[in-house]
C-alpha cells in the first residue's frame, strides 16, 4: 500500500529557490513514483508527497535536511488507497495570506496532534489549487 505524508515548515527560501526545488523536485520525484504538492507562503510551508513509501521517505530524508527550510513538522503519513495528486509530480502554488494563517495555526498548535478541520482544510485548499493550475 502507498503512503501519503503531509508536513509544514518555515520557509527560509528565496523566490528563486522555489523555483530551483520546484523544477528539480518534478524530475526526482516522477523517477521516484512520487506524486505531490507544494504551497509557499511568505514564511510557511507545506507539502504532501504521496507514493511507494520507500520514495518517500528517501524524499523527506533529503528535504528535512534542507537548509531552505527549518522547524520541518510531519503531520501525517497514512496509507492511501487513492493519490489525491495522481497528475502531478509536484504541483506549486504561491498562497495567500490565508493559507499562511492555517499553516501556522498547525505548526503552533496547542498539542501534539493536529486539529482535524485544520487538517483537513489544508488538504482541501492544496488540491483545489492543484485543479486550479491544472
Ligand atoms: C520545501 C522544500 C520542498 C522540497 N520538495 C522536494 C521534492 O518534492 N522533491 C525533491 O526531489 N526535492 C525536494 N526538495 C529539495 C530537497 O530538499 C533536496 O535538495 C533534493 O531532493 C536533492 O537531494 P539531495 O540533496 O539529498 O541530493 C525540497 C526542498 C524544500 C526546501
């Protein structure tokens, strides 16, 4: 079964460094199977990269040790059934003022877990603008 992780983090990236990560992420990530998507607000991040987890979890050894983010926060790895991303290699959006507020809302939350409707209102917001690019 395939695997689907969602983290957040703070972006200490560049314009110009997202668009490095992003270009050479598609490459990598279609060698690995990997399907996802990535939204940079002006100081959060966050991505879901779904797939074999072995391909994931080599992603994310080399992403969390990325020096263009910090304070890389995993908030789900669940097994999957179906790619909610099965187009995209890595589908980008920018985001608004909003969608920072909701990253930032996950990443300081009050315990451990994190709010469900948060949760899944990220999740929602990441698609919708991976049909909005498409
Ligand atoms: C926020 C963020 C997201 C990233 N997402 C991906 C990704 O989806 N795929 C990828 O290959 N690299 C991604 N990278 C870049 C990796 O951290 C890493 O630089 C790249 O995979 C090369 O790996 P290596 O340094 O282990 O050779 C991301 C980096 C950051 C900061």
């Amino acid at each position: 079964m395939e695997g689907s992780l969602l983290y957040v983090s703070r972006r200490l990236a560049s314009p110009a460094d997202v668009q490095d990560i992003v270009s050479a992420s598609r490459v990598r990530n279609a060698r690995l199977q990997v399907t996802g998507a990535l939204v940079a607000c002006e100081d959060r991040f966050a991505q879901i990269l779904e797939g074999p987890r072995p391909g994931v979890d080599a992603l994310m050894d080399s992403i969390s040790r990325d020096r263009r983010h910090a304070d890389v926060d995993v908030l789900l790895y669940d097994d999957i059934e179906r790619r909610r991303f099965p187009g995209w290699s890595l589908a980008y959006s920018g985001a608004s003022v909003f969608v920072d507020g909701l990253i930032r809302a996950l990443a300081d939350r009050p315990s451990s877990e994190p709010d469900p409707h948060h949760l899944r209102r990220l999740i929602n917001i990441m698609q919708e603008f991976a049909r909005a690019v498409d």
